[in-house]
C-alpha cells in the first residue's frame, strides 16, 4: 500500500490494524523487541521502517488493547445502548408501553427512533433544547453559545436536529447526513449545516458529531493511534482523517474525487462544495465550523484540508472554529502550520476545556513528535471561570499528584449539581441519569467533565475572556 507522489498524498504514513492481532500477540507486544513495521498488524511506508518499535509500543499496546475490546463488545455495546436508550424514552412518558408491546408482538420496530421525540442518552443527560434568550446576536457569547448548543444537537437523529433548528431557533436546515469513511467501509461520520440569518451577514455553522457513547465503530477511530504525513503539514491523526473522508485509493486528500452513487458521500468534499456553492451566491455570508469531542477534531481538520487544498474563497468566509472537549490531532510540525496559515487567513481558533475533562489530554503528548496541541485555549474551572491558557493543567491526565485534586474537584461538582438549580434557575437543574455520571466520577475522575451540561453552561454562565466571538 503505498502512496502516490503527488501534494495531496501521504509522504508517509503508520496504520495499526486490531483485527490483524490477537490478544497473547497484543500483549507480547510489551515484550518485543521487533521493529513496528514487522508486525503483521502493522501497515507502513517503507520511509517508518527504519523507525524503533521501543519508542511507540507502550503507547500502541494501550490504543489496541482499547480498539479490541470496542471489537469484542461491539454488538454487546450496541444493544445494551439500546436498552438503556429505550428505556429512558419510556421513563420520559413519550412513548406507550402498550404501543410497545404492541409492536413486538407484531414484529415491527419497538419504538420510531428516527422521531423527533426519540432521544439519545446525550439528550437525556441534558434536555435543553431552547437558545439563552439573554443572550442577544450582538452578544461576544452569541456564536460560542449557538455552537455548543449545535455541538450537543448533533448527537441526536435527523428528525430532532431539524425540528430543534427550525421550530426553537428559528433558524434553517440546509444539510444533515451519514457520511462515508473509506477505511470502515460505512458511513459512520454525521454533521449538519445550518443557517442563521441576520441583517448585517448571515453565517453558515458546520457542526461535525461528537462520539455516540455506545457506538464501538466510533470509538474505535478515537482509539487509533495510526497517523500519516502529509506534504507541509506534518503528521496527523488518521483515524480522524478517516473519519473526515480519507481516500483509501491513494492515502491522501485528492482535490477532486469521483461520485460513487453506491454509497454516500465524504464528509470534507460533500459540505465542502455545499458551502462553496452557497457562499458563491450570497456575498454576506461567512460560516463557522464546530464540533464536541471527536466533533471538535474533524471540526479542526476541516480547514486544514481547505489550506492543503487552498480553497481561497472558503479560507476568506471562515469566520472561527469553536471545539469543545477536542481531542489533540497533530503532531509539533502540524500545530506550527496551522498556527502559521490560521494567521495568515485571519481565521479565529478557540479550543474550550472544562476542568479535567479526560479527552483533551489524548492522544497523550509524551514524545517530542507525537500530538501536541495549538491555538487558543479557553479553560474554564468547575465555577465556569475562564481564561487563555496554553495549555491545560495536567496535561496528559495521568499522574499522581492530580488525583487529590481530580477527586476533589469530582466531589464538588457533584455537591454542586444539587444546588444549580438555586443559584442559576430551572433550566440549570441536573437530572438523575446525570447524577449518575458524577458519581462516576468519583472513581473516574474527568470522565463526566466531558458531557455536553459543562460546555452548554461555560459557554452561558462562564466568564469568557474578551474578544472571543
């Protein structure tokens, strides 16, 4: 497998295959002292080969044991996804359990999970639908908050993503999808674009979906450490690349792909010529691009795949990429290109984290040229103060003099989440299924800092720092 020449091709590039590996091989792996490119669960340019296995196997070890087990309990993870879905839809009185019972007997589908009322456990963790009325269009808060809000829709179904953007925000649908990952063979990626009107300009706002928790194919490309080197651009994280519309053919970003009407299509060309057909006919308009979670890595790559392609027009109508909870995505030289060219675009950067939010300390920074961060860091405490940061306090989440204060700070969020209510109003109160996950993290410190409820109420309540719009 390997690369073309051209600019838009991997020069080089490093894919761990799990499927190829079983678990005694997996763990011989600590062991061994074999070059990585050896190893049957190992695809490589012949320019890694010469490249040490001891400098990466911890860290693949980790990664693969983590894409096993998502193998392994794919199937459990999904169904019992489904029950616990089913089961919170029917303690929220929306559906008839008769009607249910009905269906089964009838073998029809138990309930519509395409409905508008369906919601996914992201919905039920935090069921706010409505916009902060308080805060106006002129409001430096507006855009950060409109695309959290976006960031957390996007977790539910089509249906619910059109009714919330239409019939509570008053805004328009002009795309939703399923979109392809050459690698999976599936379509597994989802964004939507809205539009949201005004009298000066309107803006366009990309939303990429964050990971679906019980979803073990996406989770899978979160734990894929494989990366590749683009021309200039310095190595990236593949499993988001792929995510983002990859080409398997020739391992690259060509810039310009041929339809295929049997499956469909990449998330980066598809929105791509939507936006440049849009934007070519309303000279007003601008667009923002966002995302939570794995949502916020896509929703960075994006533009960088626009710079490699120099798309010019949508470079000069990117208005600001907002990520919450991101994931890191590059290496050292990829942060230092993409510092450079969102400079040289007058394109705005903002990369929120909230307190020891597990996520934004992966893929871990431990070597000089593996993942580093970039951009502007806005980093909000557990009382939803603000500031830039470079970086987010304890870096990689693993270390021992973080676990007092991680707990600590686990055990007043969850004192907290009885008294928002009384301090912030109604539309702050923290249900049970929430509940749960603070008590959560009492053992697992970080884990429940990255559910949407913090990002939605930072981007409200929190201080953040000015010109950030």
């Amino acid at each position: 497998m390997n690369p073309s020449s051209d600019k838009y091709s991997a020069t080089r590039f490093l894919f761990l295959t799990p499927k190829n590996i079983g678990f005694f091989q997996l763990f011989w792996v600590l062991f061994s002292t074999t070059k990585l490119h050896t190893q049957n669960f190992v695809q490589c340019h012949e320019l890694v080969e010469d490249e040490s296995f001891d400098e990466y196997k911890y860290l693949v070890f980790l990664f693969l044991l983590l894409q096993k087990l998502m193998q392994l309990f794919k199937y459990p993870l999904k169904y019992v996804g489904f029950t616990i879905e089913l089961f919170l839809n029917l303690a929220g009185g929306k559906y008839n359990i008769f009607q249910i019972i009905f269906n089964f007997f009838q073998g029809k589908e138990l309930v519509d999970t395409n409905s508008a009322d369906y919601l996914s456990i992201m919905g039920h963790i935090d069921n706010r639908v409505e916009l902060d009325k308080s805060i106006q269009r002129e409001d430096p808060k507006y855009n950060v908050a409109l695309s959290m809000m976006a960031s957390k829709a996007a977790y539910e179904n089509k249906a619910f993503i059109q009714d919330t953007v239409e019939n509570h925000w008053k805004m328009e649908i002009v795309a939703s999808g399923d979109y392809w990952n050459d690698y999976q063979q599936k379509a597994t990626t989802e964004a939507f674009v809205l539009l949201d009107k005004s009298n000066k300009y309107d803006t366009y706002i990309v939303t990429f979906r964050g990971t679906e928790l019980f979803d073990a194919d996406q989770w899978s490309y979160d734990f894929d450490v494989s990366w590749l080197e683009l021309p200039g651009l310095g190595k990236t994280h593949a499993g988001f690349m792929k995510a983002l519309g990859l080409q398997k053919s020739n391992i690259g970003w060509p810039k310009e792909i041929k339809t295929n009407p049997n499956h469909a299509p990449e998330a980066y060309y598809f929105i791509r010529d939507l936006l440049k057909n849009h934007l070519n006919e309303n000279d007003k308009a601008k667009f923002i691009v966002t995302g939570h979670s794995l949502g916020g890595a896509l929703a960075i790559l994006f533009p960088a795949i626009l710079m490699l392609h120099e798309e010019t027009l949508l470079l000069e109508r990117l208005q600001v990429v907002y990520t919450f909870g991101q994931p890191r995505v590059g290496d050292g030289i990829f942060a230092e290109y993409m510092e450079k060219n969102l400079k040289h675009n007058g394109i705005k950067y903002y990369r929120m984290v909230y307190s020891y939010d597990i996520i934004p300390r992966f893929p871990p920074d431990i070597k000089d040229d593996l993942f580093k961060h970039f951009g502007t860091c806005l980093y909000f405490d557990r009382n939803y103060n603000g500031k830039k940061v470079q970086e987010e306090p304890n870096k990689n989440y693993f270390s021992l003099s973080a676990i007092s204060p991680m707990t600590l700070n686990a055990i007043c969020e969850l004192m907290r989440s009885f008294a928002m209510v009384s301090r912030f109003g109604s539309e702050y109160q923290e249900g049970w299924v929430l509940r749960i996950f603070r008590f959560v993290g009492l053992v697992f410190p970080g884990a429940p800092n990255h559910l949407p409820q913090d990002y939605v109420n930072a981007t409200r309540l929190g201080s953040i720092p000015s010109k950030v719009d």
